[in-house]
C-alpha cells in the first residue's frame, strides 16, 4: 500500500497524529529530501517519544528522479507498506506525488492521502479576499516570453489566484505586478507557520515599501480577482470553444480583460 503524508510547512506542531503514526508503521519511505525526513523523524522520536521500526529503509524520490523511479517499478514494491513525504505541506502539490497516485490507480495499488497543513490554502484563507473561487498557478517561470505570458495568465484568469515565489524573485514580481496593474490588491505571507511569519496587505507599490530589505524566506502571494463586467457577458472560456484561429481568440480575450494582446497569444499557444 502507498500512502502520501504531509508534513509541517514550518510548525512541527501541526503534524497529525494519523501522520506519526503512518510514519512509525512505514517499512520504506520515499522523500523528496532523505535528510529533512530522517530529521523530521528523529524531532518526533524525541519532543513526542514516539517509536518507529526499527529499520526503515529510506529512498530518495524528487522532481529529477520521479520519472525514472517510477518506470522501474513494480507493483510488488507496494506489499510492504510505503510512505511519501516531500520537505514540507502536502505531496503533489508543487511537489511530486500525483505520478504515484496515478501508478496506484493504473495498476491496482491500493492507496490513501492523508490531509494536512498546505501553505496555498492556509495564505489563500489569511488574504481575506472573499472570492472564494481560487486557482493555484505555482511558481511562475523565471524569465522571458515564458515568464510574462505566464504572469497575464494569472492576473486575468478570473479567479483570486496563489502563486509560490522565490525570496530572489520577490521584488521582480512585485515591480512586474506594479507596471501591469497597479491597483491590484495583493496579499503575500511570508514563512508560514514559522517564527517570523509576517503578511503583508495592499497594492504592489504599498507591500514593496512595508517588506523588510531582507527577503529571505518562502513566500506565497495572492493575487485579487480581476473586476468582472457582467456575470452573463462573454468569458474567455466562450472565446476558446468557438473555431477560431488563436490569433483571433488573443484579440477578443485582450478586448474582454485588457491583457496585451501580444501576451495572451503567447499564453493560448501554451495551452
């Protein structure tokens, strides 16, 4: 049997009794990071006196790796019982998981998730944005056509959007948030869980001026929903189910939301 455990985002407190106890019952855990599990497991051992098999076997599974690892395996692997954790937060998001999952469900594997703490969701609740439709877009990529493309995608999907960013991107996103729309209001929380947890309220240019000059940490940013016209008008789902060159589909969604037209084609070409 496989099971994906998650771990604490920062506050070993938050860690679940059904989580320790999958974990001292494991046979062999697979971890994004051998290391911070094998500390994870020796920080219960000693704040909660919990006890563990005596001899866990410890596999390394992370983004470089997945594939490979999960080609070569057999369902006779998941007779013992099987563990995944990534570093910290839930498996599968922005973190490997979901090809497992998808292993277990294609060859009969029997498995099961375990809920727990998830910076996305805890920052999305901490933004006080009441629109509760939310979708995650991840880590943005880090430069070019790519990058920009990617950015418009976010800010005019419709939705209070999270974004995980990088403390060395940070103020880059911040000034491109800024230049494309600065009226925004953006949330952004900075080490979740952990002890110099801060969050920071209100358009790009009024956060850049309140973040300290030091930008080390993990952060998540949440983004407002863009004002919506009428909810009857035209979406731009509407716009790519009608039979239409993409050219001309990046002409009408740039009407609707006011993305540069150049961007949203580039964006669509993605899709």
């Amino acid at each position: 049997m496989l099971t994906l455990v998650p771990t604490p985002i920062g506050n070993i407190g938050d860690i679940s009794l059904r989580a320790i106890e999958a974990l001292s019952g494991a046979d062999t855990l697979l971890c994004e990071d051998t290391r911070v599990t094998k500390k994870l497991i020796h920080i219960l051992k000693e704040r909660y006196n919990t006890s563990f098999k005596s001899e866990q076997n410890f596999i390394s599974l992370h983004s470089h790796n997945e594939k490979e690892f999960i080609e070569k395996l057999s369902v006779s692997f998941f007779e013992q019982n099987v563990i995944y954790v990534s570093d910290a937060g839930m498996p599968g998001i922005s973190d490997p998981g979901q090809a497992l999952v998808k292993y277990c469900q294609e060859n009969g594997v029997k498995y099961d998730i375990l809920p727990g703490a998830n910076a996305l969701l805890t920052a999305f609740v901490a933004s006080g944005f009441v629109e509760t439709k939310m979708l995650f877009w991840g880590f943005l990529p880090h430069k070019g056509k790519d990058r920009d493309a990617s950015l418009q995608g976010a800010l005019n999907s419709g939705f209070t959007t999270i974004l995980y960013e990088s403390p060395h991107r940070l103020d880059k996103l911040l000034n491109e948030l800024s230049h494309e729309d600065s009226s925004r209001k953006i949330f952004l929380a900075k080490e979740l869980t952990k002890k110099y947890q801060k969050y920071y309220f209100g358009t790009a240019d009024e956060i850049r001026q309140k973040v300290d000059a030091n930008l080390r940490g993990e952060w998540v940013v949440v983004i407002e929903a863009a004002a919506t016209q009428n909810s009857s008008a035209i979406s731009q789902n509407d716009i790519l189910e009608l039979d239409l060159p993409k050219k001309v589909q990046a002409k009408l969604i740039s009407k609707i939301t006011g993305e540069n037209t150049k961007a949203c084609y580039e964006r669509l070409l993605k899709i």
